[in-house]
C-alpha cells in the first residue's frame, strides 16, 4: 500500500515539528474544554491536531480568510472526539469549508407537522462522503461556552465518526459485540422516550428528529454536561463513556465544575 507509506511518513515528519505555539493561544483562548483536560491528554490532543490541520482541505467561504489558529480551533474541538478511540483522523472526510457565520441552503426540513421547504438557513452540516460545513461564528460560540450542552463541532463530526461504518444510523462503529447490543439498546430507548415527549429536556428535541442527530446531540451533551447526563441519563452517559473512552462527568468534577 504505497498510500498508506507515504501518509505514514508525511504524518511523522508533521509529528516531529513542535506544536505552534500561535495555535496553542488560540485553542487556550477559543476551546474551553482544552484546559480541563490534564498535561498528558493536552499533548496527545495537539498531536492528532497537527495531523488533522495539515492533512485535511480547508476553504473559506463568503470572503472568510482562514487562518492557522481557526483550523487549530476548529481541529481541537474535532479531535477531542478520537482521544481515546482506534481512528484514522477522519479518513473518509477531506474537506472541510468554513463560513463566517451561519448560511442557507435550499431544501426541506420537517418543522413539526409541517415541512418548512426554501432558504433554510444552517450553522453547519456533514454530508455523506462529503464536507464538514461551519459558520465560524458558532464554532467559536460553541467553543468557547463548554457547558452549554451546545456544541457545533462535536455535532458535525460526531455524524462523520457515525458515517464511518457507511450508515448514518446513530450508531458508530463498536467492534465488542456485547458493547454493541447495550449501546443500541440504550440508545434506541432513549431515542424512542425523546420522540414521545418524555425525556428530561436535557438532550434537546432536535435529537428526536432522526437516531443519527441523536447521537450527535447525545454526544454535545456527553461533552458538555456530563454530570447532568449521568444524573438524569445514566445509561446514555454510559453507553457513550464506553465508546468515546472518556470519563468527561470525572473531568469536570476535577476541574471543579460539578454543576455541568
Ligand atoms: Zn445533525
């Protein structure tokens, strides 16, 4: 596989550089979520950033000149999500077009009984096979408020980790069988008492709409207000600690935030 050994090598050539430091203020300024994590993660996070920036394409979009600290925002926030899970830097997407703010697409969402059918406009998409699309403005906002239970850029690539096994199903790739089985199961559940109006209000309606905004709004959430979640949805905190492999309600508890 002579693609596989020249990424291989470009990837460490990349590794050996040390970390700019003009991304690093960015990220410590535009991602909160970078300083509750401890030394160790930081360096492993900034490892799989460099990488990400350089390998994938980037363009801005409606005259947004994009420079190296947006892409390190927008990267550290994409790369938190493959911390600790097996990964390939997102292999299947390789675009990435960025905004400055939100915009609009033609086409038809269901609005409640209706289909709301024109411009719709969008703060971000992730297409099948296709691009990430941002609005700039989001992701900072998303950034930089960690405990919203909001957030642009875990949603838009939580769809592409999903995407990863060819279905947009809300159910990523989990290779332990019994793993597999709790996590459809749990996640089915919840999905079905969202859609009946009987969830907690703490993962939003949006993610009623479909298992797949599900999962990325479950996965907003996980990130976000995780102690909320495992209060109030132990099982979904659970199932999605088992496989993003991260302790998130731990972390901020650490961090002294035990409201989240
Ligand atoms: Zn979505």
């Amino acid at each position: 596989m002579i693609f596989g050994w020249l990424k291989k090598r470009r990837r460490r050539r990349w590794l050996e550089e040390s970390f700019d430091p003009g991304w690093e203020r960015a990220i410590r300024q535009n991602v909160a979520h970078y300083r509750l994590l401890n030394e160790d993660e930081q360096k492993r996070l900034q490892r799989l950033i460099q990488v990400f920036v350089r390998e994938k394409h980037w363009e801005g979009c409606d005259g947004l000149e994009l420079t190296g600290a947006m892409q390190a925002t927008i990267a550290a926030q994409a790369c938190l999500l493959l911390l600790e899970i097996e990964h390939d830097y997102y292999r299947m997407l390789r675009t990435i077009l960025v905004y400055p703010s939100g915009y609009f697409v033609r086409g038809r969402v269901p609005g409640g009984a209706e289909v709301v059918e024109g411009d719709l406009p969008v703060l971000g998409q992730a297409h099948f096979r296709g691009p990430v699309i941002l609005s700039w403005q989001h992701v900072l906002d998303g950034g930089r408020r960690p405990f919203e239970g909001r957030n642009l850029v875990y949603h838009e690539f939580a769809h592409k980790l999903d995407m990863k096994d060819g279905v947009v199903d809300g159910t990523p790739v989990i290779r332990d069988r019994g793993q597999f089985r709790r996590y459809v199961e749990v996640m089915s559940r919840e999905f079905d008492q969202l859609r009946a109006g009987r969830s907690s209000g703490l993962l939003r309606e949006y993610g009623a709409t479909n298992p797949g905004e599900f999962f990325a709004v479950a996965t907003e959430v996980f990130f976000e207000r995780p102690i909320s979640l495992r209060r109030l949805h132990p099982e979904v905190y659970e199932v999605l600690r088992d496989f993003y492999r991260q302790e998130t309600a731990a972390r901020l508890e650490r961090a002294g935030y035990g409201r989240a």
